[in-house]
C-alpha cells in the first residue's frame, strides 16, 4: 500500500498572479471588495452582532439586483419582448432564492442573544430600508406616507418618488396581456398606479382561460413563473416573522414599530392575487 499526499502547489515568482499590482488589484477595483468589507462596524461586543450586520448588508445588495431585475422584465414587457421578461424574471427568482437562504445566520437568535446587541441600532428598523421599497412599489403595494418618511435623504427620497409614480411590474404584465388579445378590463389598465394594487375579478378571469388552455401557452409559462416570484416573496416575508418572533416575540419593534404584528399583516399579503384565485376554478 501506498499513501500519497497531495499539497496546494506554490505558485512561481513568474507567475502573472504573483506579480505586484499597480494600486489596487483589478478585481477589488471591479467589484469594490474592499469598499463593501470595511462597512461593518459593531457597536457592542456581542458575538451575534457581526452576523446580524453582515445579513442585513447582503439583503441590501440582493434587494438591489431584484429590483434590477424586475425593472428590466417591466421594461421588456412594455417593448412586447416576452422572452427577454422572462430571462429577466428568471434571474430574478434566483436571486430570491439566495435572499431567501440569506436569514440563515441569524434565523435561530435567542432573545438574550439578541438583546445583547438591539439597543445598539437604536431607532434604527429594517422597516427604513428604501431598496425593499422599491421591490414592494414594483411589485404595486404602494404609499405615499412611506415616501415622505425619506425626504430628508433627497437623492433616495427622488428615487422612490419615481417608483411611486410609475407602473408596477404587474401593471405592465397586465397591459401586455391585453395587446396579446386577452381581456384585461379598462378599469385596470387605467387604473391609478400610484394606489396599491387590489385584485379584480376581471383579471381572475383572463389568468384563468390562460390556465384552462393549452399546457404548453407561454402566457401559462409566464403565470408560473410570476406566481413562484410571489411564493418565493411571501416565503421571505415569513421567515422575517419567524426570525423576530424567535428572537424577540411580541416586543414592540424598532423605532417604536409595531414588530412581529406588522410583520404577520404584511406576510398575509397576497402577491399577484388573480394568480392564486383563478387556481380555485380550473
């Protein structure tokens, strides 16, 4: 018998990887890693904090890219070019995926535990993060009360001005499933984007002759892949619930929020509701 071992081989003083750089190394300059890995700064010396801080700046930068996302399918609707909606949509139920996994870190935290490191944010709440406003206004559940709140910061305060007024990405899905000969009534289609969404029993309709058609309709293909985006959202919603009452049960929340119960009403919002109510009579 013979036993080997293997070692990670050395790389020469020749190599191109060894070579020094000059200034900061390309891929800190394309992806700004050292920028991103300098913003945590604990304020307690509790062990969780670190974790709790990291998951919350990952969640940022997920939100970020599904907005992304969701933009560009909202776009491509508008063009009539169904197959780069999708791609984009696509792209962005992985990425809700990976938002999803990202409460790992912190899903099991104890009250003690996280007592140990609360008051440190003060009146700071996840409640204020105006990239998760941005997904909600895209996915139509709108108001204007959560825009004020941001008006002391006038380049965010701009941007979520903008995503009030405009369109949501189901509105756009709606106005194209109408040029694609469906009936989607006027009163939908001319409907005040700025107010949230409310389902319409004449929308339950036209996603219910999609989905009693052919199997094989893109327009069926499209329904599933919206109606995972909104199980994949409302899971996320969940897991938020799931997290604060494990860590903190009915407390009142950050910045005197009303914490787990606000949570529970939002996570009982239906997304994309025609979608879930035309399944009841196919």
């Amino acid at each position: 018998m013979t036993h080997s071992t293997s070692t990670c081989p050395d790389l020469s003083t020749d190599d191109p990887l060894t070579q020094p750089f000059q200034g900061s190394s390309p891929y800190d300059s394309y992806v700004h890693a050292s920028v991103l890995n300098s913003l945590q700064h604990p304020l307690t010396e509790a062990a969780d904090e670190m974790g709790f801080l990291v998951t919350t700046q990952v969640m940022e930068l997920w939100f970020t890219l599904i907005a992304h996302e969701w933009r560009v399918a909202r776009e491509s609707f508008v063009k009539d070019d169904l197959d780069a909606a999708m791609d984009a949509l696509v792209r962005s139920r992985r990425a809700l995926h990976a938002l999803n996994a990202s409460w790992a870190p912190i899903s099991a935290l104890t009250p003690v535990q996280f007592n140990g490191f609360r008051a440190a944010f003060g009146k700071a709440s996840g409640f204020q993060s105006a990239m998760y406003r941005h997904l909600e206004f895209l996915l139509g559940q709108k108001s204007a009360a959560l825009v004020r709140a941001h008006q002391g910061d006038p380049s965010v305060h701009e941007a979520l001005r903008g995503a009030y007024r405009e369109p949501s990405l189901y509105d756009e899905v709606l106005l194209f499933l109408h040029r694609r000969g469906l009936p989607v009534p006027e009163h939908v289609r001319e409907r005040d984007v700025t107010a949230s969404y409310a389902a319409d029993e004449g929308v339950v309709e036209v996603w219910r002759r999609i989905y009693a058609g052919p199997q094989h309709d893109p327009l069926l293909a499209l329904g599933e892949l919206l109606t995972d985006i909104a199980e994949l959202v409302t899971r996320w919603r969940q897991d938020h619930v799931m997290v604060v009452r494990r860590a903190m049960g009915a407390k009142q929340g950050s910045a005197g929020s009303a914490g787990l119960a606000w949570l529970e009403q939002r996570a009982a919002h239906m997304v994309f509701p025609e979608l879930w109510a035309a399944r009841g009579d196919v």
